[in-house]
C-alpha cells in the first residue's frame, strides 16, 4: 500500500469511528462498510480499525477471519453469490454454475482478471421457493436460468 | 420478486400500524403479560420458549438499562417467511418490538438482520422513520409521558450460528459469534451484559395481535399445547411453493395436498437442522408436542436421491460449525466423511453404526442448540430411508 493510501484509509475508518463509536460492539458495522466499500478489508484496515478502537489486531483478525461476508483477500468489484442449499440444488443450481464459469472463465472461488467479478457458493440465502438464487453485492436474482444468469452478469458489467 | 403467499386466520389477520402499541399503554405492564400469558405463545424460532416467560423475567430484572433484540438472522435452510413478514408486515413486527419495550422496561431495541437480506435494509430504516413521525417510536410515544424506545438496525455478516441467541449477542458485541455457555441466560446477562430479550421475527409479529384480540382469542387456534398459527416456508418439490400461514396441528400430508405436492418421498421438517420423515410418517402434525419446527418444510419427491440431499445438509453443517466445541466442528466432518463412504460404496455397517452414535453424542455434547442439531438430519435420514440407500447385499448396495 503506497502512503498515500495509508493516510486516505485511516482517514476513513476515522470518519466509520466518528459515526458509531468507539465502542467493542462498533467493530463489526466499521468492517462491514469497509468491505462494502473496498470489497476486502486490507491488513493495513484492520490494524488501524484495531489502534482506534483500542484493541489487539489478532482480535480484529479474528472477527474478520470468521464472518464468511468479510474478506482479508482482494475480490472482484462485483461478487457473485449461488446459492448452494438443498432447494436450490435441486431447481437447477449446477446448470447455473456452470453457465457462470464459463461465461466468465473461472472456476467458483475464482476472481476475473480484470477484477470484476468474484464467483463464490454460499448458504441458503432464503429464496427457496423461488430458486435459484443468485446474490450479486446486495442485490438478490430469483429464479435464475442459465441464459437468464449470463443476461443479469452483461447487466452489472 | 414473487409473492407467495397464503393467509390464515390468526398472524396475517387485518392489523393496522400502531393499534396494538395504542392498546398496549392504555393498559398496565403486568396486564399485557397477563395476556400474552393467556395465549400461550411460545417461540417460533424452534426452540419453542414460551414467551411470557422470557419477558416476566427480563421485566423483573432490576436494571436502568434492558434490551430487546428481533432475531432476523433467518439462516436455516429452507426459512424464507422473515423475509416475507419484514417486507410485507414490518408493522407487525416493529410494533411487537415497541409493546415488548413497554412491557419489559427497555429503551432500546435492536433488530438483527442477516446480511443476506441486506437489500431489505433500506426499506426497513424508511419504515422506521414513518413510524418516528408518527410518534410510534422516539420520546413519549403517542403521548405517554416516559415512555421513550428506538429501535437501531444491525447486520449480520453470513454467519449461520448468529440465530443462536447467545451468538447473536456477541456479534453484536463486535465478537466472532461464537455461543457463550448458559447460565447465565441473556434474560440476566445478555448484551453488553444487560438483560436481554432476544425474540424471532415471527414471535414478535404474533404481539401486536394478542394485544389486540386477547389471549384467549389466540388460544382458541391451533392445539392445546401449541396455540395460534405458524408460517411455513414451503419449498422443494411442489406446484406451489411459499409461505403459508396454517394453524398448528396441521397434518403434514393436509398442507402436502395444499401446496400440490405429488409423488412426495420424505419431507424435511425443520430445515437441515430438522428431521427428514418418510411417507409412512405423513398422518404426523406439525406442532410443537408432535413434529415440532421454525418453519421450514422443504418436500422431496420420488426422482430425489436421499443419500444426495443428506450430503448436501452435512456439507452446509461442515462450513456452518463455528468451530468452537469439539462435538460439532469434528462430529460433522465426521459425519459428512461417512455420507461420502456410503456414496462410494466403500463402508461398514459396524463403522456407520458408530457414526450414528456419534451424532447422539453431538446431541447431547455440543455447547449450543444448533451444533445439538446439526446430526439430526444424518440419523434421520439413514434410519428412515435405509431401504433406499443400503439395499441390503452385505453392506453395500447391490443396485
């Protein structure tokens, strides 16, 4: 990271700090708009989220490392989220999958090189009757097809 | 996005914004709890609690500052009705949280919100603004001198073990949410330490009613132990999948003719963490004394291979576990490890035996409610389709 954003970066978790607190219980809504923001929160973020908030960095990390929506690796501007549960399983999840790799030329897991797009599985995301489902930022996709998958990626893109 | 909705008798009733609050401080705390008593509600989580309870002994508490947490952290596989309630019925749910706040003494009330609903943020603040205009929230609501309660909206960050209340209390508290040991129950030392009552959407949501309309009124649906109604999220292999309000007591094969489910082999009661029961298991009614739920009903007909869906529930608990207590973060490796045996061909009955003992083991052993669950599905799975997936032939399967 150049200094220069070393400094943008402390300057904006200063700005997070002012609006919800100093507090323990504000570490999680900071880190929250971080990852909004920058897409993964960077080891530089979360050693200064932990000296304004006054904690150790290992307890930071620790909170980071263990909500499956906070990242400590770069992801694409765009990540994509395929509901992997049973229901959405069984309405046609892998035909989507597949068409979405292919598309974009990466395997799940995976960013595009030109950082666009992060393709990931997640956990049920509470559109069962109307799978599959697709999460893209906060955006959610019901009843996703194939051809239907490819249409919305052309969209965000 | 679609709407699939059927309404019954009881939660989906005509309710208007503020009746219930307006009905509320008309009367006295011990009044209300008194009625809410009288219905008989329990939690609608799963867990079952009954609520009046959970808030007499928050309302006893001698503490300046108590909180009311709304458990939106629908995580549970095959759960979507919280997302149907907060969309369509934020009235409810929000005056609920408010007639809580009254009745138990608390100023503030956070709603937990699973950050897979993320996009349903903004309509929620909206809400809660109109409602602040209306003097429904704030200082001195409609007018009762003291009565001041505001209630903040957090997310959640994908964590399905935040819908364990203890959990969801330390993510709030800016910790991994790893469930504490209880006692202490968070009925005396919940978040920030305070007491806390921690509800589930739907719980709330039934308040503004039973205020309204009377404990007895509530009683009078669904059984003698569990009274009212519940939503049932319904998916998987039907005409019409969606969420359905239905009294308890319903039988499952009355709500499998009703959503137009054919050819049904097993219904999974209660989502992976559920138990999945075969056609000879269908005459059962969904209620807490007999198939007891938070909701997820998800329906798997004839062409389904059990042995499938049972791996796709382990792995979903492999990746779920918190990976605090030793029961459930190795138990269900374990578990998943044995699905993958068995989908191989290459196992022993005498080793799979052992695994179902493993997973009573997790029942008991594992610190909090969803690692005790997590091997429900694996024993009921292999007991009741054994048929299916061992096929006799010395252990392994002869087809």
């Amino acid at each position: 990271m150049l200094v220069l954003e070393k400094n943008a970066m402390t300057e904006e978790i200063e700005l997070l700090v002012d609006k919800y607190g100093k507090g323990r219980s504000s570490l999680l809504p900071i880190l929250q708009d971080i990852q909004r923001k920058h897409k993964y929160i960077p080891d530089f973020a979360q050693q200064e989220v932990a000296r304004l908030l006054d904690i150790h960095p290992v307890e930071v990390f620790s909170v980071v490392s263990f909500y499956s929506f906070l990242n400590t690796q770069p992801k694409g501007r765009n990540i994509v989220r395929l509901c992997q549960t049973i229901t959405c399983d069984m309405a046609g999840k892998t035909a989507v999958a597949r068409a979405l790799e292919r598309e974009l030329g990466i395997k799940f897991g995976e960013t595009t090189k030109d950082n666009k797009f992060t393709l990931e599985f997640v956990n049920c995301l509470g559109m069962c009757d109307q799978g599959p489902a697709v999460l893209i930022n906060e955006r959610v996709y019901p009843k996703v097809t194939p051809e239907k998958a490819v249409q919305i990626l052309n969209e965000v893109k | 996005m679609e709407k699939d909705i059927r309404k019954g008798a009881v939660l989906f009733s005509e309710y208007n914004r503020g009746e219930g609050i307006k009905k509320a401080i008309a009367n006295s705390r011990e009044d209300i709890l008194f009625e809410i008593r009288e219905s008989k509600l329990k939690g609608r989580g799963g867990a079952g609690f009954p609520t009046a309870t959970k808030w007499m002994m928050v309302a006893a508490a001698n503490s300046e500052e108590k909180y009311i947490i709304c458990n939106a952290d629908e995580g549970e596989p095959g759960t979507f009705k919280d997302r149907v309630l907060l969309l369509e019925y934020p009235q409810l749910v929000f005056d609920g949280m408010v007639i809580a706040g009254y009745v138990i003494g608390a100023k503030k009330g956070i709603i937990y919100l699973r950050g897979e609903y993320e996009y349903m943020k903004k309509s929620l603040e909206d809400y809660l603004e109109a409602m602040k205009k209306d003097n429904l929230l704030g200082k001195d609501i409609l007018g009762k001198k003291g009565l001041n309660f505001e209630i903040e909206i957090r997310m959640g960050s994908g964590a399905y073990v935040c819908g364990e209340e203890t959990a969801l209390i330390e993510s709030l508290e800016g910790n991994r949410g790893e469930a504490r040991n209880r006692p202490p129950f968070p009925v005396t030392t919940g978040y920030l330490g305070k007491p806390t009552t921690v509800n589930n959407v739907e719980t709330l949501a039934s308040i503004p009613h039973i205020v309204n309309k009377g404990g007895e009124w509530f009683k009078k649906h669904g059984t003698d132990k569990s009274t009212g109604s519940k939503l049932f999220s319904v998916s998987g292999d039907c005409e019409k999948p969606g969420v359905y309000e239905l009294l308890w007591g319903t039988k499952i094969s009355e709500l499998l003719d009703l959503v137009g489910a054919k050819n049904t082999k097993a219904v999974q009661v209660g989502g992976a963490s559920g138990n999945c029961l075969p056609k000879s298991q269908f005459e059962r009614t969904l209620a807490y004394e007999d198939a007891a739920t938070g909701g997820s009903i998800m329906i798997f007909n004839e062409s389904r291979n059990m042995l499938h869906v049972l791996k796709n529930f382990m792995e979903f608990f492999v990746e779920e576990s918190c990976g605090q207590c030793t029961p459930c973060r190795i138990g269900n490796v374990k578990l998943l490890e044995g699905v993958k045996m068995i989908e191989k061909k290459d196992f022993t009955f005498a080793y799979i035996n052992q695994l179902k003992d493993l997973g009573r083991t997790m029942q008991v052993a594992s610190k909090c409610g969803l690692g005790q669950s997590s091997p429900n599905s694996f024993i009921s799975i292999l007991e009741n389709f054994k048929e299916e997936i061992f096929n006799g032939n010395g252990g392994h399967n002869g087809k």
